[in-house]
C-alpha cells in the first residue's frame, strides 16, 4: 500500500514536470507572434541650426514585421521621419521593420527629424526620445550628443 502511494506520487510529479517542458519550449519555438524590437546606436549629431538628425538601429527578432509610425521629444513639438532619395529627403508615414530583420536610421539616409528645437542640445548631453509603433509598446531612448560631424559608419 506504501509503496502503490509512492509510485503514484511520482508520476504526478513526472507528469507536471514533462507539461512544463512541454510549455516552455513550445513558447520558445514558435518565437511568439509579436515583434520583439530593440534600439542600439542611437545619437544625435550636435545641431549647428535650430534642427536636428536623430539616427539608431532597430533590430526585430520577432517573426513578425512592425513599423515605426511617429517620434516624439520634448525637445520639439515637430518630429518627423524622413526618407533620403536622391540627396533630397521627404517625410514618410512609416519605416518597415522586417520580421527578424532591421531598419537602420543612418547618415545620408532614413533618419527622425526634430525642427524648431527648444533649445539647442551640446555634445555631451542627452535628448529624450519615445518611438511608437504600429503593433509594439512605445520605446524611449537616450539620444547622446555626439559632434556635428560624427559618423559611425565612417570607423
Ligand atoms: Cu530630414
């Protein structure tokens, strides 16, 4: 009888621990269905006007495609991503962030626009910004002042 008691305690313990490797890796293998994004490289070229570039990388490794819809500062009331063609940039509704892919804002290219800045940041300092999304959270980043000049891509 002891040991009936015994045996049938250790198949329930088998049981749940089979159904919780069973859950967690079929969470982790079908990647979920929403974007999973993350920020790096952001900076902001110190301003020589009163307007500014914002330039960073997001990475989705998510299996499934978002887009970066708006930016916003409190360094300016009008923030607007653009779109380099032709060496003439235009403001676009939205960038594409590929599912498991990236959208790269860089120099010479796509890039988020501030205009009328409040006040002009110095190299050194930091400028606040929230991106929202179609499908993720809003994310804030920490632009830093960099030199007017600075270019990773150049390095
Ligand atoms: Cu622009």
């Amino acid at each position: 009888m002891n040991r009936r008691t015994t045996t049938l305690s250790a198949a329930v313990a088998l049981a749940a621990a089979l159904a919780l490797t069973g859950c967690s890796s079929s969470s982790s293998s079908s990647g979920g269905d929403a974007p999973e994004l993350k920020v790096s490289g952001a900076f902001m070229p110190q301003p020589v006007m009163d307007m500014a570039g914002g330039f960073l990388t997001i990475t989705n490794d998510g299996d499934t495609a978002d887009k970066l819809t708006s930016v916003t500062s409190p360094i300016s009331d009008d923030v607007t991503i653009h779109e380099t063609k032709n060496q003439k940039m235009q403001e676009v509704e939205s960038f594409d962030i590929p599912a498991n892919g990236t959208l790269s804002l860089e120099r010479g290219g796509n890039h988020i626009m501030f205009m009328e800045l409040k006040k002009k940041p110095k190299q050194g300092e930091k400028v606040s910004i929230e991106l929202h999304f179609e499908k993720s959270d809003p994310i804030k980043v920490e632009l830093p002042v960099e030199a007017a000049t600075h270019n990773p891509q150049q390095h």
